[in-house]
C-alpha cells in the first residue's frame, strides 16, 4: 500500500508542473496539495507498519519472559 500512495505522490508532482509551465496554476496547486497527501498517506502506512511489528515483537518478548518464569 505505500508503493501505491508514493507512485500517486509522484504522478501527481508530474501533473503539477506539466500544469505550472502550461501556465495552469490553480490547478498546478491543486495537485501539487494532493501530491503531498498522498506522500503523507504514504508515510502514515509505513509508520502504522512499524508499529504493528512493533507491538508483535513486545507480544512475543512477553510470551518469552512468561515462558521462562514457568520454567525456573
């Protein structure tokens, strides 16, 4: 999913200033305001992914510990 909101960040930017040298600047900004949601999206999944794994690992690291309680 973050492939996919930075080649629409990107193809949006492409937009912009095909649309800024045509002279076009309303909607040169307009996409140009959309390119950079997409980046942020784009961002936003990734931090949401690091965080799940995250939160994996510290369910697993528990999981270790509580197993190595029982043990001793």
């Amino acid at each position: 999913m973050k492939r996919f909101w930075i080649i629409i960040a990107a193809v949006l930017a492409v937009v912009a200033v095909v649309l800024f040298v045509g002279q076009d600047y309303d909607k040169a900004f307009i996409s140009a305001a959309l390119g950079a949601v997409a980046w942020f999206l784009s961002y936003r999944v990734q931090l949401r992914s690091m965080i799940k794994d995250s939160d994996k690992a510290e369910e697993l690291d528990d999981e270790w510990e509580h197993d190595e309680d029982e043990l001793s």
